[in-house]
C-alpha cells in the first residue's frame, strides 16, 4: 500500500501530468458553474384557472351627499333659535324663526273677515226673508233721518260759531260793510276778513232757505268755507298782547270765542262724516236685500270670500317664509343667527349637511375615463382606518372635464355600500374601480408570455427535460392586475410552460 502512493505521488510530480490534472479540474469545475448558472432562473408554471380583475386606481375625499345653505327671504329680528352648530337635525325641524307677531295679528283680522264673509254668502243662499228685508228698510229710514239731523245741526253749529262767536270782532258783521275791530299787521289777511264775512252772511242765508233741500254735499262744502274763514279769525287773534290797546280780559275773550267756534265746527264736521258712512252702508244694504240675492250677486259674495280666503293663504305664507326648517336630513355646520339680530334677505345663515350618507368624490385623468362605468365596483381605503377596506359602487361620471394642472380630468363619485358612523366628511380615500374581470379562466403570469411581431407565444414543455421545450403560439385575453394574463386558445390547463429569463 505504501508502494502504491508513492508510484502515484512520483506520477503526479511529472510536469506533464501535472499540467494535465489542472486542466481537467478547471473543465468540471466551469461546466458545473455554467450549468449552475443557466438554471437558476429556470422556471417551470403550470396552466391553471384564475379570477382577472383589471381596476383603475384613483384618490379622493368623502363629501356628504347633499348640503344647503339656508337664509331668510326678507329682513326681519331674530326671536327664536332651535338649533346650534354641531346638533343633528331631522327634515322638517324648525332652526331659526323670525318675529312674526304683526302677521299674526293680520292673519287674526283676516280670518275674522273671512268668517263674516261666509256668514253672508250662507246667509245670501238662503235668500232673504221678509223681517231681514223691514230690519234692512228700518235701518236706512233712520241712517237717512239721522243724516239730516246732522245737516240741520251743521247749520246751527255754524250760525252758532259766526253769529253770537265771532261777530263781536267786526262792526256791521251782516253787512258788505263788515270790518274787524282788531289790529291785524297783515293787510291782506285783514281785507280777505272783512270780505269773507260778508260772503259767509250770504251763505248762511242761502241755507236756511233751503235746508230741507240741500245735499250732504253741498252742506260738506259749506262746512269748510266756514272752517277756512275760521282759521283765518284764529290766525288775526291768537297774537295779539296786551299792548295792542286791547285789556287782556277782552283778548281772552276773543280767542275763546274763535276756539269755540272752531270745535263747533269740526265737530259739525265729523258727525256729518259718521252720519253720512252710516247712512250709505244700510242704504246699500237695503238696496240690496231689497234686490234679493241674484246669481249675479251671490257670485259676487263669493268672489269675496275667495279674495279673503287668498288675503289668509298670503299671510300664512309670509309666516311661514319667517322660519327656517331643515329640508334635510343631517349635521348643522355652520349657524350665525342670534337672538334679537335684525337679519337681511338672501344672507346664508345655516349650512346642513347629510352627516350619515357620505360619498366619494375624486378625479380620473381622461385616458382612463373610457375605462371605467356607472356601476363599477369599488374598494376603498382611508388613510383614518389604517387596515380596513371599504366597498362601494361607482354612480356618477361628469360629463363635462375639470381642467387640473392644465390636464383633463372627470369626477367621479361613489357611493359606500353601508354607512359608517365612523367615516367624516373630508377624509382622503384610496380608490381602486374594478373595471373588468373574468373569473375562472386560463391564465399565466405576464411574464412567461413572449411577444414577437404581433403575436404572443410560450414555451411548452413536459417539464422533465429543460430542452424538450416547444415554442407555442397563444391568443391572450384580458391582464389583470395581479400580473396574470388571460388565455384564449393555443395551450390548455395542467399543461406547463418554460420561463428563463428575468421577471419584469
């Protein structure tokens, strides 16, 4: 044995043998790396059946679904306020209210009207009876009568007031000669005296003599010519002094003559006015019950009744106009109302919005808006619940571009599948749209496919014998985003396919 390696070692210390052994070593040892090297990228996937899905993927912000701005149509003061920033508030619930007292008071008056108009139509319908007819008659026979009693006391009032008042200031006062006795530094003041008085004599005259005769008319007209000269009376006496050689006694005197010649005569005024409305309101309506209810008539009354019924409608409006009430469901974010504050129309004084029923809103760029579609699913994240995932539907895509960064964008919004009270208005999302999807096809990964001219091929093989592999041609369907391609024909499912070369 000892013989043996020492014949070897003395072989091997031959240069040539030498140089021989290195070389063989350095062939095995480079074969074994080369082979070494060209499998360890080799791959060998089997064709199986996968779900596709294709999504685009996009941010943005939850919004409430709705909001509005609330104000008042018209100014008016603040008197009540149910609702602060911050509270929940159902449709329909009262926020703010104006003060609305005048029209309450209106509408009270109003609606009163209202029933006194009703009354007479019903009562109109009925027809009139034969008592309602002499009540009507009686009540004219004495308005008239009272009339001309008033007329009769506005004579006797004015004779009164210029014959035992005033006459004591001129000399010859029933004459064209008629001159007042007290100084007066206006001279025409003092002649249109002296004149009217004479007239003022002629007129009463004239009225005595006639005053079966004369109209309430005529007797307003007199009235007022003796109220003018009258004025003019007080406007001569009420300045003099003492130190118009008059004694004071006799001033007062005069001037309480004219003041009550003055309210004698207003008076006549007013009680031939109030006898005058008394008298045309039973003429009229004894005139009509007199008439009976004609169809025209009753027409008439109803109209009157419309007309009141609209005068209510109108006021209740205008209470109505003075109170803000949600017209939505949701949270108040904005409110400046106080009390007492005297408020403008059209000032936006509460903002609500829909707290419970957000939505997303984002943008797509243009060269994906042709891929999505109203009723896309869509899978949500926000960046406030990290971990979670959140699922909604696509529901609107506008119509219209929003240029952002000089780029054509379209928004979107999405609705969540169930609320979330957790979720806020302003929250950013993370948004992928499933826009196409295939399930249970053929598939590989993108990355074993090779296209070459147009066409795509794979390498088939048995998987036993690396080089036993067949280039294959493959029709591809949709690629998903999970790296994986849909395949139409060419290769069928268990078969395996070859990939040596670098994944991208």
């Amino acid at each position: 044995m000892e013989k043996r390696k020492i014949k070897i070692m003395s072989f091997i210390k031959k240069p040539s043998v030498f140089v021989s052994v290195i070389i063989i070593l350095v062939v095995i040892v480079g074969y074994i790396l080369i082979n070494n090297n060209n499998n360890k990228d080799i791959e060998v996937i089997t064709v199986s059946r996968q779900d596709i899905v294709q999504t685009v993927s996009v941010s943005g912000k939850t919004k409430p679904t709705s909001s509005v701005d609330l104000g008042f149509e018209k100014s008016g003061k603040v008197s009540a306020i149910f609702a602060n920033v911050g509270d929940n508030v159902e449709i329909g619930q009262t926020l703010v209210r104006l003060d609305s007292s005048d029209l309450y008071a209106n509408l009270s008056e109003v609606e009163a009207n209202l029933s006194a108009e009703k009354a007479k139509l019903s009562e109109m319908k009925k027809g009139t009876r034969a008592e309602e007819l002499k009540i009507a008659e009686d009540s004219y026979l004495d308005s008239k009568k009272g009339l001309s009693d008033k007329i009769q006391d506005a004579y006797t009032k004015s004779d009164d007031a210029i014959r035992n008042n005033i006459d004591q200031l001129f000399e010859n006062p029933r004459l064209y000669t008629a001159k007042i006795i007290i100084p007066i530094s206006n001279f025409q003041l003092e002649n249109d005296i002296n004149i009217e008085r004479y007239k003022i004599e002629e007129i009463l005259n004239d009225w005595i003599l006639n005053i079966d005769s004369i109209t309430v008319e005529k007797t307003f007209l007199v009235l007022e010519k003796v109220q003018s000269f009258l004025d003019k009376i007080a406007q001569a006496v009420n300045p003099l002094k003492t130190d118009s050689n008059i004694p004071l006694a006799t001033i007062n005197s005069y001037k309480t003559a004219v003041s009550n010649a003055r309210i004698s005569v207003n008076l006549a005024l007013s009680n031939l006015t109030s006898a005058r409305t008394v008298f045309n309101s039973a003429k009229a309506n004894y005139d009509f019950k007199l008439a009976g209810n004609t169809v025209e008539a009753i027409q008439v009354q109803e109209a009157r009744v419309l007309q009141t019924e609209a005068s209510v409608v109108n006021i209740k409006a205008q209470i109505y106009k003075n109170t803000i009430s949600a017209p939505i469901s949701g949270l108040i974010i904005k409110q400046d109302a106080k009390v007492g504050e005297i408020v403008s129309p059209g000032i936006k004084l509460i903002s609500i919005i829909s707290a419970n029923n957000l939505q997303v809103e984002a943008y797509v760029p243009e060269i994906n808006v042709g891929k999505v579609s109203i009723g896309n699913s869509v899978s949500m994240t926000l960046d406030a619940f990290s971990g979670e995932t959140f699922n909604g539907k696509l529901v609107y895509i506008d119509p219209a571009e929003t240029l952002i960064d000089n780029v054509p964008n379209f928004k979107l919004k999405i609705v969540f599948d169930k609320a979330d009270l957790r979720i806020k208005s302003g929250l950013s999302v993370n948004i992928d749209i499933e826009v196409g999807k295939k399930e249970n096809v053929l598939a590989l990964p993108q990355y074993t496919i090779i296209s070459d001219s147009g066409k795509y091929f794979v390498e088939k093989t048995d998987g036993k014998d690396f080089s036993d592999k067949v280039k294959t041609e493959i029709q591809i369907g949709v690629r998903g985003d999970n790296g994986f391609t849909e395949i139409i024909s060419g290769i069928f499912e268990g078969e395996k396919v070859l990939f040596s070369g670098q994944k991208k």
